[in-house]
C-alpha cells in the first residue's frame, strides 16, 4: 500500500495527510480477475484508487475487445459515463 500511496501523491501533487483524509472516506472493494465492473449500458458513478492489480478499459466490436486504458496501482478509474 505504500507505494500505491506515495504514486499517488506524487503524480496528484498531495501531501499523504491528504490521500489519508481521502481514504477515511471511502470504502475499500475487491474484485476477481476478470470481473467485469461496468456493462454497455450501464451507469457507475463510483471512484476507485487502484491498491493492488490491473484495471483496464474495453469496449466491443464485432466481438472483438478493444482496449481504452490501463490503470495500475496509484491511478484512479472510473467510468465516464457514470457522470455524463
């Protein structure tokens, strides 16, 4: 966790007392490889700070699964939609 936090507030410009007010306020999820979080269609206004693991937008084509970005620990995600 150290290193996803001290990431963070270098690439953000934070002091760690920031991140660690941050986090107070938010509740730590665990997803299995895979898992999808967010479906075509669907809305998810949910923020998430990467702890641990690979997040990686995709979407469809034809069957075909289309790459969109990679999130790695200390980077933030969400789905844009889930605020349009």
């Amino acid at each position: 966790m150290e290193t996803m936090i001290k990431k963070f507030c270098k690439k953000y410009k934070l002091p760690e007392s920031t991140l660690h007010e941050l986090l107070s306020h938010m509740t730590e999820v665990r997803f299995s490889k895979g898992e999808l979080i967010i479906s075509e269609g669907e809305r998810n206004s949910n923020f998430y700070l990467l702890k641990k693991g690979i997040w990686r937008a995709y979407y469809l084509t034809d069957g075909t699964e289309n790459s969109l970005w990679f999130a790695a620990p200390g980077d933030t995600a969400c789905s844009s939609w889930g605020y349009v």
